[in-house]
C-alpha cells in the first residue's frame, strides 16, 4: 500500500462495492437534524404521538416477564406469534387466507429487499423499477450489481403502456428483467398511488410475460382518504413478494418488517436471512407482539392518519400560496412525501448548498433515479414537523428558488425576476408534474 489514495483499501474491495454511492438521503441527515433547519428531506414517522408511557411500560414488562426468551437468541424465520399477527395486519388490507408459514420476519423493510435481491439477482441482471423509486432500494440493486430500468410514471401510477415497452425494449435488445420492483401505494418518493384499474393491467402484463412482482408497502394502512386499493398480493398470489414493515405504524427504532412469499421460495429465504443476521431480534419481535396484543394499534393508526392528513394539506396549502410559478406537485392520498418539480431551468441538486444555508432542507430527485436524472425535481416530506414548521420550510424553500430564479434571469435566461409571479389559488387545479 502507497499511502498516496484516500483509502488504501480500494484495491482489495470486491468488484460489487466498486459502484456503491453515498445515499442521497444519508448524506443530507448531518446539516438536516440541526434544530435550525427545517428538515422537509427524511421520512421519519411521527413517534411523538405514540402513547410513550405506556409503550415504556409495555417494554418493561416484557423484559421483566419474558426477558428469558425475548433477550435470547430466536429462530430465522421469526417467531410464530408474530407471523399469525402479521397476517392479521394484512388482512386488513385484504391480503387474507395467507399462512403464518409464508411470512419471514425481517430486520425492517429493508432487509426484506436485500434478501429478495440476494436470492434472485446475478450481476449485470435487469430490474424494472418506477422512476422515480425509493433510495433505499436502489442501494440493495446496486449492491446487487444490478441494472436498473425505471418506467415512467403520472398522476395514476406506474404506466401500463410503459412497462409494455421496457419489457419489448429488453427482448429487443436480447436481455429479460428478473422482476418489477414496485410501490403501488402512496408511493415513495412520488407520493402517487396505482389505480385499481392499472393494478390489473400491471400484473396482467407481468404474468404474461413471466415477469416476478416485488411489491414494498410500508403505506398502505396510511391513508388519508378512504381505504387505500387492495395489494398486488390481494389479487394474484403467483409470482408477486409482499413486502412490508412496522417502521411507519409503530416504530421504526424497532426494526422489524417482513417478507410474504410464495411458499416454494420461503425457505430459501430463510437460509439466507440466518446467513445474514442469525435471526431478527426476539426482544424487537416480542415489543411488536406485545403491542399489536396489549395496546390499541387500531386506533393508534387513525391517529397517525389524522395528524398525517393535516400536515399533508398544511404543506400542499403552503406550496400552493409560496411556490413560484411554474412549480407543480402531487397531492398524495397518503403516506408521507410530496414529490414536487421545479420551474424549467431550476437544478435540485446545484441548489442545495443555498437551500441548507437558507436553513431547509429537501431530498434532489437525484437520489431517487439510478442514472442520475431527476434534477428538476425534489422531494418534500410532511410527517415529521408540525404544520406551522412546514409553511416555514415552504417559505425559505421558495425564497431559495426565487434567487435562483432571479440569478437565472440575470445571468442566464431572458426571464425576468418580475415575470415570476407568485402562484395564484386557481393554480391549484393544474395538471400534476411529469414523473417520467
């Protein structure tokens, strides 16, 4: 070793750690914790309105009487009480008849994608994805040496017509994806939700042509407007992995989500999650059983619909009074993101240093595309703060972007800062951004 590189290690990593990138996300978390910024950039749950005493009673209590089993090693799959829980949690979004032995426990959602891409992806192999997707999803595919297609995207979800394309695009071209990676609900970082309609059409297309379904939905109980549409896995059984978590219904910290898949791969997963960890965690496990037992989870999900909803509208009402013209974005029917696009000439990503030093902060759409485009967009998270924190945000976000602006007028563009109007009430009812 010379000495004369930054990491003198760099030589000895495998092949498949030569691509891995920093999180778009992650990389942003240092400057947005800092109480004088306003963070709009994590996803962070609103753990605040939890019932804090009581769960730290319920916690002491399962040390104290079952800390013998619950601070012991488990088994891979994860304990049968809270496998029988969580089919009854998926039932309420009308995923029913699924077996207790179908379902992996896992440490949160994200190990639930990484063991899916260890088990089904080699190198060089072809995933499709919505474009936008979710960040951490796109670090698994990476680190699965994957390549990654996004298809496009509106107001409805993920394009039917598109996936049609990608997938005679890939036969054209002699390759074949190993399966469709997907958030069909309040979809992350878009906001968007599939229709029923294009449900149907989507895993038509995909049995048709032999195609595996990866469905992530860590939103679907969040809805803020009726009951969300049924899962993927509601209404086809073959070929489709549901994969979901507790992190947004309850408690990220606890790190514990699962993976429902098709019996004759269950087991294999379970090799590769011992592989992996040895087993999930008991004493996280028995919190989730004890809290789904002891507690009124039900009605804890309405309040996180209730207080969600209101920041939701207290975010799209800030955007709709402050946003300069030309911005547009979704109005998401739960979840936690608005996804939102920039006047034309305006780069997320070159605009972040003057953003941070403007105290607010936001997440480039950069972070969410595997080939870096993106730019003209950004994603706004509304579940963390409080309404009045989010006009905030919305506020210094916009001066941010009329400087921009302005410097565009000036130095590149022949817009004038004056033309920049503020956007008007009746803009509110204008055509949804392109999320191709």
């Amino acid at each position: 070793m010379t000495g004369t590189t930054q990491d003198d290690y760099t030589d000895r990593y495998a092949r498949r750690v030569r691509g891995m990138t920093t999180s778009e996300i992650r990389a942003l978390f240092a400057v947005a914790s800092r109480p004088e910024v306003v963070s709009l950039a994590g996803g962070s749950p609103y753990i605040a309105a939890l019932p804090l005493d009581a769960v730290g009673e319920m916690l002491n209590q399962l040390g104290s009487t079952h800390g013998a089993t619950s601070l012991q090693y488990g088994i891979g799959q994860g304990t049968i009480e809270l496998r029988e829980q969580i089919c009854e949690v998926m039932a309420l979004s009308g995923i029913t008849g699924a077996s207790p032995d179908d379902v992996v426990v896992t440490v949160g959602g994200q190990q639930a994608l990484d063991l899916l891409a260890r088990l089904f992806l080699d190198p060089g192999d072809v995933v499709l994805a919505e474009g936008p997707t979710y960040v951490g999803a796109l670090g698994v595919l990476q680190a699965a040496q994957a390549q990654v297609r996004h298809v496009a995207m509106d107001e409805a979800g993920l394009i039917p017509e598109a996936l049609e394309e990608a997938l005679l695009e890939l036969a054209q071209a002699g390759k074949r994806a190993k399966f469709l990676y997907t958030i069909p609900t309040f979809q992350n970082p878009a906001g968007v939700t599939l229709s029923d309609e294009r449900r149907e059409r989507v895993l038509d297309i995909c049995e048709r042509a032999g195609l595996l379904v990866i469905e992530d939905d860590p939103y679907g109980l969040l809805s803020f407007e009726g009951d969300a549409p049924r899962p993927l896995r509601a209404r086809r059984r073959d070929g489709v992995f549901y994969c979901s978590t507790f992190s947004k219904t309850f408690a990220p910290g606890l790190r514990v989500g699962w993976v429902l898949a098709p019996h004759a791969v269950r087991e294999k997963l379970v090799m590769m999650s011992e592989a992996n960890v040895l087993c999930p965690s008991a004493f996280a496990q028995g919190a989730v059983t004890q809290y789904l037992t002891t507690m009124p989870w039900q009605e804890q999900i309405k309040v996180y619909r209730e207080i969600y909803r209101e920041r939701r509208d207290a975010l799209l009402s800030a955007l709709t009074d402050l946003m300069p013209a030309g911005t547009t974005w979704t109005r998401p029917g739960g979840g936690l993101f608005v996804w939102a696009t920039l006047p034309e000439g305006l780069d997320s990503k070159a605009m972040m240093p003057r953003a941070i030093a403007a105290r607010v902060a936001y997440v480039p759409g950069t972070g969410f595309y595997a080939d870096g485009t993106g730019r003209g967009n950004l994603r706004l998270n509304f579940s963390f703060s409080a309404p009045e924190r989010l006009r905030e945000g919305v506020r210094r976000l916009s001066g941010v972007m009329e400087q921009e602006l302005a410097m565009r007028a000036v130095f590149g563009s022949s817009t004038s800062l004056s033309a920049q109007r503020r956007r008007g009430p009746a803009a509110a009812d204008a055509p949804g951004p392109d999320l191709a």
